[in-house]
C-alpha cells in the first residue's frame, strides 16, 4: 500500500496537473499548527469587547490548568460563553469542510471538486428552506408541537443533506459497483433538483422568512454555543479521524482503479467510505453554520500546490488550513460591518471564487481541462 504514496506525482503529471516547488510536510504542517494558535487567540479577543492576547492566554490557562492567574471576571465570561464555542465551531468547520473537499477531489481524482458534487449542501438547503417557508405544516404530528425548537432546523437541514447523500449513493450504484461518472452526473442532477425546490420557496416565502432563508444560505456562525458545539463535534470529529485512514487508499486511487485493486485496496469500500465521511462531516456542519462554500475547495487545493498530492500530508494540511481559514473570515464578518455581522459565507465566496478561476486558467494552461 505504501508503496503506492511515491508514484502519486506520476498520475498527477500524466492527468496534466501543473507542477510547482514543492515545500516539506516538516515545514507546512507545523507552520500551519501554529499559524491556527496564533489566529485562535486573534479571533477569541477580537470583537466588540476586546481581550489582549495576554489576557486570552491567562483565562484559557485558569480554564485548563485549574490556576489562579488573575484574570478579570468579565472578560473570562465573555470568552467562556460566548467567543470560545463560537471559535471552536469555526476550527470545527473549516477543518471539516476541507477534509470533505479532499475526499472528493482524492476519490473523483479531480481537483476542482469539492463537497458539493454529491448534493449535501443544497439537500440540506432544501430542508431548511422547508421549515423556514412551511414551517410545521409539512411535520409529523408527534413533532409539531416542537416545530419552533431550536433544533428544528439543523436536525432538518441534516436530515435533508442524509437523504440527498443515500439517494445520490443509491443511483451512482448498479450491480454491486459505486460509479463515479454516474454519482458525479447524479449529484448534479439532484443538486439542481433541490436547488429547484429551493427557488420556489423562495418565490413564496415573506419577507421576514427570505430574510431568514438569506442569512442561512450564506452562512454564519452566530447560533455557536456549547450545546450546539456538543452536538455537531462527535460527528465531525469521527470523520476526520477515520479520514485518516483513507490516506493510503486515496493514493492508490490516485494511480487508477486497476493499479488499487492490484496494490490491495478495496476500491468499493473505499468509495463508499469517503463519499460517507464526507456526508457526514458536510452535513452536520451545514446543518448547524449553514451553506459555507469553497473552503473544501480551497484548502485542499493550497496544501496540495504547497506539498503535492499525497493524502497522507494533503489530509492534515487541509485541515489545519481550514481551520485557519474559517476563524479568520469569522473575524471580518463580525466586526467589517459592527454592530452588525456579514455572512461568513459572502467572505469565503469571495475568497475562493477567484482562487477557483485561477484554478481553471491553470489547468487550462497546463492542457488538462
């Protein structure tokens, strides 16, 4: 299996990637770990009441040490309730929505794919469009009664963004066999299908519910708290860390189907694994942030032009780079416009639309598109 890790850069050459100077996993990973330090501290005093640095780093060790270091009562309330859960899920997030992004473009063997080619987000958006235009009236009865919880619309938005990853695995699978061209080409079939029902909600809706539906589709990180953070970790962080493990399948991969299943890898389960993990982290975090796009896009993208193609380094250095990225864009959209707060995902669509036209331009450069 391992065997398979140094002949990546062949398969990327012979698909046409163009080639740049490569940087050492010894030196971008650890530089991205602390760069990710560094901006969590930024994004945890930065904000309408702000916390020196200093300050930060002696309530987070009364907080994990168990030591009187004197920190002030107020400032550890605010970082405690409301800027710590808020900083966290956007770690969370970007760390998620990057190692989906590398799972799709390591299983499609495309880099310019990304989370979204299997239908998570807009099922998703589907849903939670659902219960913002309709409301209850579309609910069980059992479940009525609780139509304005506040858990309604994550626990929609993720049941939504299952039910388009099942129906998207289910069509791409014929005899026994996942095949990609057909999930591919299914995704973007149900994408637009959902992305369909999502615009005739739209027409119908109040101005009070497309307000609403605005702000969820561009996403935010504002409902961040310790409950929601308990809910949308375990799930996240299962799949991270069983991502991991696909590093080496994802390399054979990289080679052709017929070289995997020679080298020993088990091409079906490995297809199903990652199309499953990156449902489930895209899910869980959409349906809790809303619709964030083109960090899966993105990060990968980065730490692959920074260190090549191998996943064993692509996986971690994406999400340490998401992790990144997401806090930071956090920061502006809460402060740019205060009192105020602009969707996360206005900055992120702006950051990675013209990074995906570079992109494109690249590749075509480069004669592989």
């Amino acid at each position: 299996m391992n065997a398979a890790a140094p002949t990546i850069g062949a398969a990327a050459r012979r698909r046409g990637e163009p080639r740049a100077h490569r940087l050492p996993a010894s030196v971008v990973l650890p530089a991205l770990a602390l760069a990710l330090a560094v901006v969590a501290v930024f994004a945890i005093g930065h904000g309408a009441y702000r916390i020196a640095p200093a300050d930060v780093l002696r309530i987070l060790g009364e907080r994990a040490l168990g030591l009187a270091l004197g920190a002030d009562a107020q400032q550890a309330a605010v970082l405690t309730t409301i800027r710590l859960p808020r900083v966290l899920l956007a770690v969370l997030t970007g760390a998620g929505l990057a190692v989906a992004g590398s799972l799709m473009q390591g299983l499609f063997r495309n880099p310019l794919a990304d989370p979204s080619l299997i239908g998570v987000s807009a099922g998703a958006a589907l849903a939670a469009a659902s219960v913002i235009v309709l409301g209850a009236s579309w609910l069980p009865g059992p479940l009525r009664a609780n139509a304005l919880a506040v858990s309604t619309l994550p626990l929609a938005a993720f049941a939504g963004s299952l039910a388009v990853t099942v129906l998207v695995y289910r069509i791409g699978r014929a005899q026994g066999v996942l095949s990609l061209p057909i999930t591919l080409l299914a995704g973007i079939a149900v994408n637009a299908m959902a992305m369909a029902g999502v615009g005739l909600l739209t027409y119908v809706a109040s101005d009070e519910q497309l307000r609403t539906l605005a702000f969820w589709n561009l996403g935010s990180l504002a409902a961040a708290t310790w409950s929601t953070l308990s809910a949308v970790a375990p799930p996240v962080v299962l799949a991270l860390a069983a991502a991991w493990r696909l590093a080496a399948p994802l390399n054979a991969l990289a080679l052709g189907e017929a070289r995997a299943e020679h080298l020993g890898v088990d091409v079906p389960r490995t297809k199903r694994r990652a199309i499953v993990l990156a449902a489930l982290a895209t899910g869980s975090l959409v349906s809790m942030t809303g619709v964030i796009g083109f960090i899966g896009l993105v990060a990968p993208h980065l730490v692959r032009l920074m260190c090549g193609p191998d996943h064993r380094i692509v996986l971690p250095g994406a999400a340490l780079l998401g992790a990144v990225l997401v806090p930071a864009a956090d920061v502006v959209a809460r402060t740019s416009v205060a009192p105020a707060e602009l969707p996360i995902g206005i900055l992120t669509a702006a950051l990675g639309a013209p990074f995906f036209l570079l992109l494109l331009l690249r590749h075509r450069a480069a004669g592989s598109l």
